[in-house]
C-alpha cells in the first residue's frame, strides 16, 4: 500500500485574528491557495486517493477537504485521533486497519508527528530527519499494517518542487 503523508497547509497563529487555542488555527488565504495547487499537481502525476485520513485539528481538516474536493471524494476522508499531535503509531495503525483494505492512503497531519512517523514506517529511527514543510507530500509504501517491514522512501515534495515538476 502507498502512504502518502501530507502537512496540513499555512494557517495563522496563534492569538492572530482572536485564535486561542492551536487546534483552532485555520488556513490562511495563500494556504487554501498552495494546497489547491499542490492537489492539481498530485492528480497531473496521476496520483488518486482511495481513501483521506485527516487529524481532527481544523488546518489538517481544512487541508484534506480541499484535496478531496480536487478528487471528488467527500466521501472518503476519516477524521481520526491518531493523527492529532500526541498520538501513538499504533493508535494510527488501528485507525487505519478498521478502515482496510485501500492501496492509495493519504494521511493529513502535522509535525513533527509526520516526519517521527515516516522515520518509523522506514525502521529508521531518530537519525532520520525527514523535514515536511507546509503542503508536503511524501510517498511511502508499505507491506502491511503495523509494518513488519521497513517501508520503502518513493519521494517527497514541497509545495514549489510540484509546481516546477508539473509547470504550474
């Protein structure tokens, strides 16, 4: 299967424009901006969801809705705990596992949750330091859930590398 780990986009901070708490921290303008293109360049390299897992966090529920909306898939986003800042891995394994079998996987989270997490799919551990800016994206395929393999590194994107790769 093909984990696509994907950080929520730009959103405002905290005590800006009123926002009290982190979890209720929106997009901005140019994140909305960056995800729909980031979402128009994932379909130009043919890539299709089967399913989107999102953290409940509103920036990470805001990011996924604007890819499902690029993928027609309103249907197929789970907002799950797992992805929250905090969560174990094998909260997220359980998450996923109940919603089985899909081959194309997004997960839409933060950091550094996302780049702890990738260390842990590739049986890396703390010396890899895979950095997710905002509207990453990274593929990482794996053979099972909870992995009894190391997953395999296929590439990670920014935001300006997609649209230097796909011209937008």
């Amino acid at each position: 299967m093909n984990l696509y780990l994907i950080r929520h986009g730009i959103a405002h901070d905290l005590h800006e424009s009123g926002i009290a708490e982190d979890s209720q921290r929106q997009l901005t303008k140019e994140g909305k901006e960056q995800l729909k293109e980031v979402s128009k360049g994932l379909v130009k390299l043919k890539i299709k969801p089967d399913h989107i897992f999102s953290s409940p966090l509103i920036r990470a529920r805001q990011t996924a809705e604007i890819i499902a909306n690029t993928f027609n898939h309103h249907q197929n986003i789970n907002i799950i705990q797992s992805l929250a800042p905090g969560y174990s891995f094998s909260d997220l394994y359980k998450d996923l596992k109940a919603h089985s079998p899909f081959e194309e996987i997004f997960l839409v989270g933060h950091e550094p949750s996302l780049s702890l997490l990738a260390s842990h799919l590739l049986w890396a551990g703390d010396e890899l330091n895979i950095s997710f800016k905002k509207a990453s994206v990274c593929r990482i395929d794996i053979y099972d859930i909870p992995p009894t393999t190391p997953g395999t590194l296929k590439w990670i994107l920014t935001p300006k590398l997609i649209q230097s790769l796909i011209g937008l």
